[in-house]
C-alpha cells in the first residue's frame, strides 16, 4: 500500500474486518480526522454541562452520558488523515482492508 508518510493520506474501506480488533483500529483512524475531532470536543463538551448530579452515600453522584459514536466501519467509508511514523503500524495491520485514495 502506497502510503505516504508525513502527508495527508485519503482511504476507502474496501472490506469488513472479520476480527473486533481490527474494527476498532480502523474506527481509532478514522477518528484522527480534524472534523470528528472537533466534533468530539464539542459533544464532550455538551456532556460536560449536561451531567445529571445526585446524592449518593452523603456525596455528589455525578451520572455521565456515554460518548456518542461519530465514525461507523462500514464499505465504502471514506476518510483523510494526516499519517505520521506513529500510525504507521496501525495503518499496516489493516492495510487488507484499505485502499488508497
């Protein structure tokens, strides 16, 4: 797979990964594009306002929302990262599932 380093880098998911694992390397990639991060830190943030808070044992109980999903591995998915020597590794372990845009 052609990659190149230091650059932004487009990829397609082409086939489903059989293993749990390697679904959740792929939803870690993708989730290192500059939009579902920003999109992240905003629904973190909203969570943040919005935590219920009760007493519980004579202290505050605070009950947090759980994180909502931005990325989904589905074929056909597209998405752009910028690949440093740090994700090479990972980019490698499902490279069979990836093709280069």
């Amino acid at each position: 797979m052609p990659v190149t380093p230091n650059a932004e880098n487009t990829f397609t998911i082409v086939r489903r990964p059989l293993k749990e694992s390697e679904r959740k390397t792929l939803e870690r990639l993708m989730t290192m594009q500059k939009d579902v991060q920003r999109g992240r830190a905003k629904l973190a943030e909203r969570r943040g306002r919005e935590n219920v808070v009760h007493g519980r044992g004579g202290r505050d109980w605070v009950v947090r929302k759980t994180v909502t999903k931005l990325v989904h591995v589905e074929i056909g998915q597209t998405f752009t990262i910028h690949v440093s020597h740090n994700i090479l590794p990972d980019l490698r372990s499902v490279e069979q599932y990836l093709e280069v845009a």
